[in-house]
C-alpha cells in the first residue's frame, strides 16, 4: 500500500503499529470498562463489556453486554452498534487524546507486541509444540539480573522462573492449575511482555507454587512481584498476570487458604479490580484484606524497599477500616 496524503500515512503508519496493552484487561478498567466476562478461544482470549459508544451512537445503554475486545489482536467490536477499531482508538475516544498521546498511554502499560517483533502472518511459534523441552534454551537467572529486581536465585527456582540469554528477558512459565503441565510462557523485558503461544488463557491458572496450601495468599498482578514476596519469607504469594483477576483465578486461591491479601497495583485498575474482587467474593465467604500503601509511593510491591514491601503486607487492613 502507498501512502498518498500525511493522513493516509499517519494511518497506516498505526495500523501497522497496532499498540496492545500486555494487560489488555487491566488497560480497559484504566479506561472506565468493566470486564464482564472472558470467553477463552483457541488462540485468544475475548474480553465482554458493555459498549463504551453505545450511548452515543444509539441513544440507549448497552445492557447485553455487546462489546468484545480481542486480548491478542487488541481489536475491539460492538456486535450491536457497529463501533469497532483497533486498541489505540479506544485510547483516543475513552480519554480524548490524540493517536501519539494514546501510543504513549498505551506504551506507559507497557506493550504486549511492538512492530518489529511481529511475526509474519503464519505465526511460527504457534506451530512448535509446547513441552517441557521447550525450555531447554533458557538458563537461570543471571545474579545481576536478579539484584536489580531484589530477587534470589532460591525465590527463582522455587517459581521455575528462567531467563532467555540472548534477549536478556526474564521467562515466566505458565502452568496447568492442578497438574503442573506447561501451557507456555510469559516473556518480559524493559517495557516488553508477549505470551508464548500468543492466545495462551492466562486467566485459568496463576502464577506461584500452585502445590502450596496455608493460611493466608497474597495475590499480586505481577508474577516477578510474587517471586520478590517469596524472596522476602512472605508465603503463598501469587500473581493473576494483571489486574483482571478472573473468576477462575480467585477460585483457585480460595481453594489454597483461609485469607488472601489482595496485593493488586495500588493505580486505577487494580484499585476497582481490588475492589470489584471484595464486594463478589465477600459474600461467598472469602475472607480478604488489603495490602497497605498509605507508607509509600510505590504503585507495586516490586518497586517497594525489603522494608517498605513487609510493612505493606504487615500492615495489610481489613477493607473498611481504610480507605484510599
Ligand atoms: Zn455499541
């Protein structure tokens, strides 16, 4: 295709970007829509909510829900109404900014695909085989690698996590909840996340020892977060790969322990997610706490000191006695 005007350039120009969120669920909640449910597809998962554009473009709300965004493609579309694009134009239209703006919102979430790593059409990596021998090319983590995210060799080990020497990316396996088996992986640089196969259901497993039962859990969005909470003694540490935690993923935990400390990014997103988790699962006999902020800056236990991060789980409230 030739680009006849600076529009039309502009254009292609982001239509070959295409910018997908790493956390496309956790992205919508940032941008005001609930995720009401996931359908899990061979090669993708899709995301329901109610159409942000309904109202506009119809006059009515949207009840069903209508609206479904692709977590790989990050394509989004109203069955009802026709409102369909690509992800950074949802960017644009749910917070008015222009298409650069919304590349750098969208880069600031960090992206899950960037141009140049694009596979040609065909995806190779969809046609290998997942096994255990698929990780024959990853190595431990570099101690250097380790110190910089106040990780331990032992913490590694303990959650296989494991490190691709030649990118220098840290390799997160995601695993079968109850047999263990290898589903793939989370690949994560600076700024970098894709998930091996690309529509790999994150949603129907966690990341931690799945083999461990106690006391209390501490759920986290991160898996690395999880991996530096059991670097620091704290047990049962877990992480939902974002801020959506799916109904699967909660039931799971609930499964493992009699208390879960929701450790959630302490941003927007994971807020309503923390949220949205206690007024559900309180009813239903989840007993939950907060994991404390009101100490620090930090938008996440990783970014915490060794001090800060036992303080925020140690002074981890009961959800009416603060609020932020
Ligand atoms: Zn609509």
């Amino acid at each position: 295709m030739k680009p006849t005007s600076p529009t039309d350039f502009w254009d292609s120009l982001a239509a070959f970007s295409n910018p997908v969120p790493h956390d496309v669920a956790g992205a919508l909640t940032a941008l005001g829509i609930e995720v009401l449910r996931e359908l899990s597809k061979p090669d993708s998962t899709e995301y329901l909510a109610r159409c942000p554009a309904h109202l506009a473009l119809t006059g009515k709300q949207d009840r069903r829900p209508s609206f479904s965004v692709n977590g790989t493609t990050g394509l989004f579309h109203c069955f009802s109404c026709g409102y369909a694009g690509p992800f950074i134009q949802l960017v644009e239209d749910g917070l008015g900014y222009h298409r650069i703006e919304a590349f750098q919102w969208i880069a600031r979430h960090g992206v899950y695909r960037t141009a140049e790593e694009e596979p040609p059409a065909g995806r190779p990596e969809e046609t290998l085989r997942i096994n255990e021998a698929s990780l024959a090319l990853f190595t431990p983590p570099p101690p250097r690698a380790c110190a910089r995210r106040s990780l331990t060799p032992e913490a590694c080990r303990a959650f296989g996590v494991l490190w691709n020497p030649e990118k220098h990316r840290w390799i997160l396996p995601i695993r079968h909840p109850e047999t263990g088996e290898l589903w793939g992986w989370q690949e994560k640089g600076k700024r970098f996340f894709r998930n091996y196969p690309a529509g790999i259901h994150k949603g129907a497993t966690l990341f931690g020892d799945l083999t461990w039962r106690g006391e209390t859990a501490l759920l986290l969005e991160s898996p690395l977060d999880a991996v530096r909470a059991h670097a620091l003694g704290i047990p049962g540490a877990f992480a939902s790969f974002g801020a959506h935690a799916s109904e699967a993923q909660i039931r799971l935990l609930k499964a493992r322990c009699k208390q879960l400390v929701l450790g959630l990014d302490n941003d927007t997103a994971g807020r309503t997610s923390r949220d949205r988790i206690h007024t559900r699962w309180r009813p239903r006999g989840l007993v939950m706490r907060f994991l404390d902020y009101s100490h620090t800056t930090a938008k996440d236990l990783g970014d915490m000191s060794d001090a800060d991060a036992l303080t925020a789980y140690g002074n981890a409230h009961h959800p009416w006695r603060r609020r932020r």
